[in-house]
C-alpha cells in the first residue's frame, strides 16, 4: 500500500462531528431521563441533592463521551501524520 486512501484520510474529522452529535446526544438524553425520574421529587422534600447528583453525572458523562471520540480522531491524525512523515506527502 503506497497511500492511504482518501476517506482514510477524513476519518478523523468523522470523530470530531460524532463527538459533538454523540456527546450532546448524551447529555441531552440523560438529562430528559432524571427530569422524568425526579418529575415529583419536589413534593417528597430532601430529593433535590440526588436530582443534582443525577444532573451532574449526565453532564460528566456527555462530555467524557466527547472527549474519548476527540481523542481518537487527533490519535488518528497523529497517525496519518507519522505515515506522511515515513512515506512522503499525500498526493
């Protein structure tokens, strides 16, 4: 194999566009889940710290979901990089 082919090459920025959708996807979906969840938690009393908890747990996890496909698309480019620098520039 002398080069790498094109979609190859624009793989990378496949990850950055699925981190953004994936990881707004996430948020949002897991925050709709703990308004459901906790919809009369009000009524009860003493719920509104685990609601907090839930909310903050949906945020971490939306963005450490972005943030693992971030870093395999830069990992990718690092690698395209290294193939460039060992085999000579993409045509």
């Amino acid at each position: 194999m002398t080069e790498l082919p094109i979609l190859l090459r624009r793989l990378p920025y496949a990850f950055y566009t699925l981190a953004l959708l994936m990881g707004l996807w996430r948020v949002f979906n897991e925050l709709s889940m703990v308004e459901a969840s906790y919809t009369y938690a009000g009524a009860i009393g003493g719920l509104e710290s685990a609601r907090f908890v839930s909310r903050s747990a949906a945020i971490y996890w939306g963005f450490a979901e972005a943030a693992y496909l971030i870093s395999s698309g830069a990992f990718l480019h690092v690698l395209i990089a290294i193939y460039d620098k060992m085999k000579g520039p993409a045509e």
